[in-house]
C-alpha cells in the first residue's frame, strides 16, 4: 500500500465554523481539502464525544458514519469498569468489531494482550496510528472479518463485540438475528473462545427477549446518559443462568438487582399523588424495573402501568426526575379552565393515558416550555388525573 500524504498541522486543529473553513479552502483552491474538512470535522464531533482523544495531538479521524457509530467516553468507561470487576487480572482479549476503537481504547490497557479486529482496511491504518499516540503500543491490530478471526485467535478471557446494527440497504436493525454478526448464530465458538463475552447491542431491543434468546447472560447493564439510554450490554458466559444480575446505569447512580427480583416485588399503589412526583429516567424504563423502583426507594405508584411514583416526603437520588405537586385536576370544563389560568405555558408528558401530547396540547390550549410540568396519567382506580408540578432540581434535592 503506497505510504499516505502527511496531513497539513491544521488538520488536527478544530474549527468552530466547518462551513467557514470549507468556503477558505476551495477559494484557496487547497488540494487536501477533502482531508482537512473531515479532520477538522472529526475533530471538532469527537470533543463533545470523546474529550479525553481530542486532548491527544496528532490523532487522525474517519469517515462521518464511523464517528456516528463509536461509542462515547462515558459509555466506554463504563465497560472497562464492568470488565475490570469482571477479570480483575486481566489476560487475553479481543475486539472482533473493532470499528474506530473507542471502546477498545478504554478496555485494552486491563489485560496483557489485546487484539483489534476489523475488516475496513482504512480504520485499521486509523488504529495503527492512533493508538500508539494513545498509549496502547502492546496492541495487535488485525484487519479481517471477526467471525472468520474466531477460528484463529488464542484462548480468550474476554471477547468483545458490537454488531452491526443496519442492514444492507442501510436500514437500522434491532433484534440479535438481523444484526452483524448473528451473536445468537456464533454462540457455541463465543463460548469456546472466551470465559466472557461482551455484546453491545441495540438500546431498542427488549431486554427479556435478548435474555431468552440468548440463554447463557450472566448480567444485563442498562447504561443511560445525558437523558438518552447509551447502551444495551450482555455478559454471555459458558453456563444457562436461570436469572441474571441485572445494572442499571443513570449518570452516576448505579442499581443492582437480580432479573427475578421485579416479578417478586410487591409496589404499594397511591389513591391520589402526594406531595412529591417522580419519574423513572430512560435507563429505569429501558430495564423495565419499575416495581422493584417502588419497593427500593420506598414510592407508591400511581397505576401498573403508569410508571410514576409519588411520595409525601422527598426522596433524594431517584433515578430519574423529580417534581413538586402543586395541584390535581380532572378534565371536566371548569378543572381545566382554572388550570389553565394558572399558567399559558406547560411542558406536556402522558403516562398510560388514552391521547398524545398533541392531543392534549390542543384540547389545553397551552405553549410548550415554561416552569410548569404536567403529567396526564391514570391512577390506581382508573380515573384519569393532570398532575400540574416544578420540577426539583438535582442539586437541590
């Protein structure tokens, strides 16, 4: 392969106006334009993604989709903090889908031996110069197909992969068996190869069903940041596990619990909200826990299947948002004449409630946004209630 043109230094600088930089070059006729847009460009979405590469001088960016797909740090981290508990001696391990290698950054420097596997021959010559700069100069790049790879490889401690997650129209897959590589096709060599494995898959998929399909999932992570659920991960292992240990991530709250432990809990239900309101964040819905939520914290929902608790002294940390009942309204005429007189302005959420946010935002007559929150919902006796709130702050609570 002919050696590769050296960028110009000001491809490794960021620009905060890409269209800008994009209009100086071609008025300056540059030849390297394509490269210096895309490393500006890189550089500039891998800030907010992975701050702690774009601090490292000289790294070297791909294609829009690659940055797109790779994971960010506060994901990243949070798998090498579940492989450390996981092997705290390290060893062997592998990434089969190596990508632009995020993840594999953060979880390589745990073991002796880390081997990268991809088959684009251009994120290959990406890692080849990007990870020495990174520190991780013991790592074994292989460009190659992970599934053809597995036959070759050495006995594993950890083997990590993260499907493909479109088909070949480009299209978003979600279940196991329409993702690349089939993790469900390839479990017998997985299980061969490695005491764990480590499936990232798609935040969409259901988690029960991943577990039944699966069988052999020795833990489940939901991880959430940022308001929006990251990642969807599974420790396979070489054994049936009856029922995994489920981790919920939000931000920095962490909660464990075996899978079982939902079916078993027994929630108390409220007649009507109390003085407190909470909402379970995106990790707490994705996981699906929301009577063992009750239980743990000490909450009354509102109904089964609303998914709000209630209280009527604050309970701090709760994984989600947090809110002060002002008042309870029904829906006749008069109801919602004086709850609207109170404010021109709410931001609408509707929990096991039979119309849409638009729907209601139309029959109420209210803008979006302002200090006001209002939960339309359907409480224990199957009445159906607006609960008008302010939200808490975290740092207040």
């Amino acid at each position: 392969m002919p050696a590769k043109k050296k960028p110009r230094p000001h491809a490794a600088r960021p620009s905060s106006d890409i269209g800008a930089l994009a209009l100086s070059l071609a008025n300056r006729g540059a030849e390297d334009a394509a490269d210096v847009l895309r490393q500006a460009e890189g550089r500039q979405r891998l800030a907010a993604k992975v701050p702690s590469w774009t601090a490292v001088e000289g790294l070297r960016y791909p294609p829009r989709l690659a940055l797109e797909q790779c994971s960010g740090e506060v994901a990243a981290r949070y798998k090498a903090e579940v492989v450390r508990r996981l092997l705290p001696d390290g060893g062997a391990m592998a990434d089969l889908t190596g990508g632009f290698g995020v993840d594999f950054s953060f979880i390589a420097p745990l073991f002796s031996r880390a081997i990268y596997v991809e088959r684009q021959a251009e994120l290959c010559d990406l890692a080849r110069h990007n990870f020495p700069l990174l520190g991780l100069k013991n790592a074994e790049i292989i460009e190659g197909n992970g599934t053809s790879q597995l036959e070759v490889l050495p006995p594993l401690d950890l083997l990590f992969i993260d499907p493909a997650r479109r088909d070949g129209a480009g299209r978003k897959t979600v279940l196991i068996e329409d993702c690349e590589p089939d993790v469900a096709r390839l479990l017998p060599q997985l299980q061969a190869k490695a005491r764990f494995t480590l499936v990232k898959l798609s935040p969409m998929l259901d988690v029960h069903r991943a577990v039944e399909t699966l069988g052999c999932v020795a833990e489940v992570h939901v991880v959430a940041d940022g308001g929006e659920c990251k990642d969807l991960l599974l420790v396979l292992c070489r054994e049936a596990v009856a029922s995994p240990m489920l981790h919920v991530a939000e931000g920095p709250l962490r909660l464990s619990l075996n899978l079982a432990d939902e079916a078993a809990a027994q929630p108390h239900y409220a007649a009507t909200p109390a003085a407190y309101l909470y909402e379970p964040g995106p990790a707490v819905m994705k996981a699906g826990v929301f009577k063992w939520v009750a239980v743990h914290y000490g909450l009354e929902k509102l109904h089964p299947n609303s998914h709000l608790y209630t209280s009527a002294a604050l309970v701090p940390n709760f994984p989600g948002r947090t809110f002060r009942v002002r008042a309870v309204s029904g829906f006749s005429k008069k109801e919602l004449r004086d709850l609207r007189a109170t404010t021109d302005r709410a931001n609408l959420t509707v929990r096991n409630f039979p119309a849409s946010v638009g729907e209601l935002r139309q029959r109420l007559k209210v803008k979006e946004g302002g200090e006001a929150y209002w939960f339309a919902t359907t409480l224990s006796d199957g009445t159906h209630r607006l609960i008008d709130c302010r939200k808490i702050a975290a740092e207040g609570r």
